[in-house]
C-alpha cells in the first residue's frame, strides 16, 4: 500500500526501529556520528527530522541554516555553540535548542560522553563551513 492510501490524511507515524542510521558525511563531522534520517521532506526544503548519535569527542562542522530549527537532547551529555557564545554550552537529556537562521553554530559530544539529539528542521537548507577546532572544542 502507498503511503497516500494509508495515510490519507497525510499523517505519519515513524517507529524509530524502522528507520536505519547511517555514518554521517565526515566533510561536515569530525569523529564517530551516525544520522538517521526519520523525517524527510514532502516538500523542497520542507520540514524534516534527523536523529544524530556522536561518539564521545564527535562534533559537527560549523555551519548554517537558512530556516529555522530545533535540536532535542535525548541521550547522554552533548555541547552547543553559535557565533558570539565565548564557550560551549553543555546540553543534557530533555534539554531543547532554538537555533535561529543565518547564525553559524556547531554541536556535539563532550570528550568524555556519547551524545544523541533530535533535529526537527522546519525549512530551509544547510550552508558547511568549517572544521571546529580544539580550541573553539576546548574539551580535554
């Protein structure tokens, strides 16, 4: 059956044992992150959802996004940091992140924990920059 006929509505739900993780693309990752990819879009640059798993010191490129987006802590200790935030924020389960547009940030695990979150991206693309540094990471 098509996803239409049984969804008629356009409603869907996902189980997250049916959706498999893959390694995440290492030119926009530093170390060990899987990315599942629970929610795709119906639409160009439409909503979307991912499920991110980092190994203890993995971290994402800096990096934008053109629309709006929601990070979900759900697992272990993670960290995030936009432009203009002097260090890294610790992040815990049940923790949320509002991540404005057009402002450059990063997000990962710390050095001594794995990290899952939730990205729930509401519209828009994603602009890679650059590699996060030991000193912008500034974990031991």
């Amino acid at each position: 059956m098509s996803r239409e006929a049984a969804n008629p509505a356009g409603f869907e739900v996902v189980s997250e044992t049916d959706v498999a993780a893959s390694a995440a693309d290492p030119a926009k990752f530093t170390g060990r992150v899987s990315r599942a990819e629970v929610l795709p879009a119906v639409r160009p640059e439409g909503l979307r959802g991912h499920r991110f798993a980092y190994r203890a010191g993995a971290r994402s490129h800096w990096h934008v996004h053109t629309g709006e987006q929601a990070l979900v802590a759900v697992e272990g200790r993670g960290l995030v940091q936009w432009q203009g935030l002097g260090e890294p924020r610790v992040l815990e389960p049940g923790d949320w992140v509002h991540v404005q547009p057009g402002i450059a940030h990063w997000h990962g695990a710390t050095a001594e924990s794995d990290f899952v979150h939730l990205a729930i991206t509401a519209t828009g693309a994603t602009e890679w920059g650059a590699a996060v540094t030991s000193s912008e990471y500034g974990q031991p």
